[in-house]
C-alpha cells in the first residue's frame, strides 16, 4: 500500500514538473540558424556543420509504424 502511494506521489510530481521545464526549453526563432548537431548516418557520423552553405531539409517524423 506504501509502494501505491508512494508511485502515485512521484507520478503527480512528475505530471507537475516535467510540462514546466519543457516550456523553458528554447526555441530557435523563424530565420535564424540552426544550432549544429551531429547524428550517426551508415557513413559515420554527419554533422550540420558539414552542409554549411547549402539547402537543407530537416524533416522530423514520429517514431516508425506509428499513424501519422
């Protein structure tokens, strides 16, 4: 009965935190720059950086078999 509680209080704690820290998270601004970052490709790692100068789509999807 303790265990219940006792999740059920870091449960509401974390429904009470977790929207407020997501809510000062910055966000980039329309027409300025993209902060680099790096992500594991086939070819090793890539990097913003490394198209500096050229177009680029970021495209942004849910995680895979997921509707939407």
């Amino acid at each position: 009965m303790i265990r219940i509680v006792l999740l059920s209080v870091v449960v509401a704690i974390a429904a009470l935190l977790v929207p407020r820290l997501l809510m000062r998270a910055t966000k980039p601004s329309v027409g300025n720059l993209a902060p680099d970052f790096a992500l594991p490709s086939q070819e090793g790692t890539v990097r913003l950086a490394d198209y500096r100068g050229k177009w680029v789509v970021l495209y942004f999807y849910p995680k895979d078999q997921t509707p939407g």
